[in-house]
C-alpha cells in the first residue's frame, strides 16, 4: 500500500485542507506515514502570509528532495498559498520538484501524485519525469472543495476544522491572501451543516468554522429579523444534536455586527473565544493598512463582547514595524494592549510581500528597531496573559478532553471553553469528554486541574 506524508505551515484553514487533501489520499488506498521518511508522497502545504513560512517550507522541501536518491520513485509536492502565488517559480528554487498546485486545485492533487507514482513505479529503473509538466494553479470552478467534499479524513481528534467560505476582498496593503485565495465565495448552509453532521456521527464534539473573514459568511443573503446570514448559519450549527461546541475564526471588525455580539448571549454552544485581529493600535496605521476601522471602534466591539458574555477570551494579531510606523504609533499599540487586556496576542514583525502596496511604501522600518518592539509587545503581551490565567485559579471550568499531554503521555489535555490549555491526570477521564474541573496551579501559559 503507499502512502503519503502532508507536512502543513501556515493558518487553520491550511490545516482543514491538509485533511481534505488526505482524505482523498485515503480513499485511493493510501495510508498516511507519519513521517516523510517512508513516504511514497510528501506534500507540504504552504503559507505566504509571512516571508518566514515560505522560506521554512522552502528549506524543507529542499532538505528533502536532497535527500531522494535512494527513493527516487518517491512524488514530491507543493500546494496551498505560496504554490499559488509562486507557482513555476518554484520549479527554479527546486529542480527535484515534481508538483505544484495551487489553492484552487485541492481536488486534483490525489489525481497529479497518484498518476505519477504508478507511472514511476512501473519502471524498473523508475527515472525521474519532467517536473514541469505537472503543474496546476487555477481551476474554473466556484469552490474547489465541492469537488472533494465527501470525504472526510479517519477523525483522531474530537475537534474538527469546516471551512464555510474561501477568499477574501478586503485588499489590506501587506496582504497577499486576496491574489493566492482569490474572490470571496460562501459554501451552502445544507452543504456546511451536512459536514457538521457527518463530523458529529465520526466523533467529532467541537467544530472550528473557517474563513478568510468568516464573519462575511453569506453577506450576499437578506437580513432576517436582525440577525444576518453568519448569524443564522451558527443558529443552524447550533441545533446538530451531539456537537457541544462552536468556534469561528477569523471575524474581521468590519461587518462585525450587533447581531453577531448578541449571538454571544443566547447560543450557549458557542466558545467563550473570540480571535479579532487588531494589527495596530494607531489610526494612522490603520488607514495605511487600509484597515477601514478606527480603534476606538475595535475597543467598543471588543467591550460589548464582553458585555454580552462576561468570561470571554479575547485573542488578536499585532503587527509591528510596519511602513511608516514612529515610536509614537507602536506606543497607541501598546497602550491598546494594555487597556483591552487581551488573553494571548501573535505579535508579528512586518514582512513585505511581493505584490503587495506595503511592499513599495516609504519609511519602511529597520529590522533592529522591529525587533526591539516585538520583544518589547512580547513581554506586554505575557505580562497580562498570564495575570488573566493565575485569576483562574480556583474557578471551576469545563473542558473538553482532546487527548494525551504533549510534554507527559501519563497526562491528559482539554481546552476551556476559553480555549485555554489545562493539564489532568488520567484517572476515569476519556478523550472526547466534556469534564467539570477546578483550576488547582498555573505555571503562566498552562494551567492544572482536577475533576
């Protein structure tokens, strides 16, 4: 039997599309090898949001292909974000490359590796073919999942990504997602609930919907008795029988609207964890990011959040460094940190994407002065953090098991509705079980407890 190993950079929805793309794989008689090493097929997902993702991915691909001539039947493949924005390009950074497909091709990576692996391995001498000639960047289709939605990966995890829309049309100035996702497009209410569905009869107790800018969801569709498409979506989501929770990630505060805070009060599957990028505190900065939001703005909604479900984690992104930024506009980022009191922050520093109006901006900043209000943010960011967790000690929580500890196999690990980390002993625990504990210790990011 081959097999395929899919190493994944990058966001959630990178990972939910690794799981489809294997779930294809599995349908074609393959297993997945836990690691590259015995692999027939490796694939790596690729990320372009950052400069840093594409050059780890790179220099794995690399590393790998180098390392091929004992194996060389062996079908070697990009895919995702930087496959699409990079496309032929990659065949140059690689010569041993043999797959290339982008973010709209998904449902035809099991066909391209598959075809060439057969042809390689009746070969007795299995000699490497063009690697061009396998080379797939745009498909006419609406949604490339449509083609690839009946099947769904063998579950390992009582919690599931299901991605409702793909693209965005935002075209934030240091964004590439616009050109590697393309046009936004909302799957069907039935076809999303269908896979919830399924989802919930394999095992699956919690599911994490997905969207460039999931809170666009259905902007097209009326406005129903005040509440909007999204809104009504996790109504529906709402009432599958045997789902005990909702996530949704990532909203964007435009069109994050009163129905979507109300939600937050009457749907008591939805998690009391919200990720609402921020990017900078300054007005000034915002308006060069073509973020249309003001922060004043950005700290109403993140307070009637909270006003609607008062233990809510709130969770962002922050870039520093970006063109143009003073001392003075990282210090309003700052000062914002500390008024919101945000559960967790990613603190990026800004990388210029190719293609992207930021790239070309004057007044871009030196790397040393980024890195000092990274780690400057950084500790800003922990200090508070980890405040927020030691006031949890002694609260009780629920958790939702998700399996063994990673740092200790004698242990297991859940997540709060908040999505925070906490660590128990086995005892009559099982995975896939909602548990009531008490927080007993936190260690700053981590917390324990007992049931």
């Amino acid at each position: 039997m081959p097999s395929v190993y899919i190493k994944t950079y990058g966001c959630q929805m990178n990972e939910r599309d690794s799981e489809q793309v294997a779930a294809t794989f599995l349908a074609g008689g393959y297993s997945l090898a836990e690691s590259e090493a015995g692999a027939d097929v490796v694939l790596i997902n690729t990320c372009s949001v950052r400069e840093k993702a594409e050059l780890k991915a790179l220099g794995k691909m690399g590393m790998l292909c180098s390392q091929s001539g004992e194996r060389p039947w062996v079908v070697f493949g990009f895919m995702g974000c930087m496959a699409q924005s990079k496309a032929r390009e990659l065949f140059d950074a690689v010569p041993r490359l043999d797959v290339v497909t982008g973010t709209h091709c998904y449902h035809r990576v099991f066909q391209l590796c598959d075809g060439l692996l057969k042809q390689r391995l009746a070969s007795v001498s299995h000699p490497i073919l063009r690697r061009g000639a396998q080379l797939c960047e745009v498909e006419d289709l609406p949604d490339a999942h449509s083609r690839i939605r009946d099947h769904l990966p063998l579950r390992t995890s009582c919690s599931a990504y299901v991605s409702i829309m793909q693209g965005c049309e935002m075209r934030c100035s240091y964004c590439i997602v616009p050109f590697t996702r393309g046009a936004e497009r909302s799957r069907s209410a039935a076809d999303i609930l269908d896979e919830v569905r399924r989802l919930v009869d394999s095992g699956v107790k919690e599911v994490t919907l997905l969207g460039q800018i999931v809170n666009r969801y259905g902007r097209e569709e009326p406005v129903i008795d005040g509440r909007g498409g999204f809104v009504r979506l996790l109504e529906a989501v709402h009432e599958v029988t045997g789902l005990e929770r909702i996530r949704f990630t990532s909203p964007h505060p435009i069109g994050f609207r009163e129905d979507l805070v109300r939600a937050f009060s009457y749907l008591p599957k939805l998690c009391s964890h919200i990720h609402f990028p921020m990017q900078s505190g300054s007005d000034r900065i915002l308006q060069l990011m073509r973020r249309p939001y003001r922060q004043q703005k950005y700290v109403e909604l993140c307070e009637a959040m909270r006003a609607a479900r008062p233990d809510l984690a709130i969770t962002t992104d922050i870039i520093v460094g970006f063109p143009g930024e003073t001392e003075e506009d990282y210090l309003l980022t700052k000062a914002a940190v500390e008024h919101i009191k945000f559960d967790n922050a990613f603190i990026f520093q800004y990388s210029p994407r190719r293609g992207t109006p930021a790239a070309d901006m004057p007044g871009q900043v030196c790397l040393r002065e980024k890195e000092a209000r990274n780690h400057d943010l950084l500790d800003t960011v922990n200090r508070i953090a980890i405040a927020r967790n030691m006031a949890l000690v002694g609260t009780r929580q629920e958790i939702l098991v998700d399996g063994p500890s990673k740092t200790n196999s004698s242990r297991l690990q859940g997540r709060t509705s908040q999505n925070k980390p906490v660590i128990i002993e086995r005892g009559a625990a099982r995975v896939g079980e909602l548990l009531p504990i008490t927080i007993r210790e936190c260690t700053g990011f981590t917390l324990y407890g007992e049931a």
